[in-house]
C-alpha cells in the first residue's frame, strides 16, 4: 500500500536544510577551524572506516574532498596514514590519541549546538525527532548498503 503523502516536501527537505546550516553557523563559533566534515570524518575513521575511498562513499562526498580533508586532519595531528603492508598504492586511516580527544570534545560541542538551537522543542517533539531521524537513517543505510555502518569491531 503506498504511503499517503504527509506534509510539503519542500518545506521537510528546508528544515533538513535550515538545521544543518544552523548547525553549522554555531560550530564555527567552537575553540578551533574543524568544521562538521572534519568531524563526520574522524567520526568515520573510529567506526572502523579506514580508508578515505570508504569514507567518501559512507558520507556520500567527493573522494578529493576526502583527501583534502584527511590532509588537513593529518598537519594538524588528529590522523595518521600508515602503508598496508600487503598494498603498497593502500593507506590506511587512523585517530591518533588527539584526533580521538577532539572528536570526543567535537560530539560534545555538538550536541551543545544541537541543544541550543532545538531548545524551544519539549521532550516528546524531542524524542520524535530523534526517531524520525534514526528512521530516515536506517532508510538511506538500506537503500545505500556500502553507506551502513560496519560491523561492529571485535574489542
């Protein structure tokens, strides 16, 4: 049965919008000059996506944006590269000891941000957003499997 139509498509996919620029905006008042893609890529870096190629694909951006990014991480010593000994053309990514200490204060300051400009919503819109967020989620990691998270490391 399809989906009744529910709201302006427009309207959704501005808010979407509005919210990440919003996001953004508060972001670049933080302590240093990472933005939301720096992070979304250390973020990746620690859920076991270590090379850019994965990266680009998990966060659906251009794989040169990936490398100038992973450049930028490496000068300023949140990410190393090492050579896999199996293929010399292969580098892996992986957080250094300050890379993952940033991205640790890089999830606080978001989720300030977050709670900042989300402020005015009680606890139940709250939670719906949440859900419909985890949702819309799990839809685009299923209709993209290679985006999904990988599986869960092994301690």
């Amino acid at each position: 049965m399809p989906r009744p139509e529910s709201g302006d498509p427009f309207r959704m996919a501005g808010t979407l919008l509005l919210l990440v620029r919003s996001l953004a905006q508060e972001f670049r008042l933080a302590e240093d000059d990472l933005d939301l893609a720096d992070l979304s890529v250390l973020r990746q870096i620690e859920r076991g996506r270590d090379l850019p190629s994965a990266v680009a694909r998990a966060l659906r951006i251009d794989p040169g944006r990936v490398s100038r990014i992973v450049d930028r991480l490496e000068k300023d010593g949140y990410v190393a590269r090492r050579q896999d000994p199996n293929d010399r053309r292969c580098w892996h990514l992986y957080l250094t000891p300050a890379g993952a200490e940033r991205l640790a204060r890089g999830k606080d300051e978001i989720r300030e941000a977050m709670s900042s400009l989300l402020r005015a919503l009680s606890d139940e819109d709250m939670a719906a957003l949440e859900m419909g967020l985890e949702s819309a989620r799990h839809a685009l990691d299923a209709s993209h499997p290679s985006r999904a998270d990988p599986a869960p490391l092994a301690p």
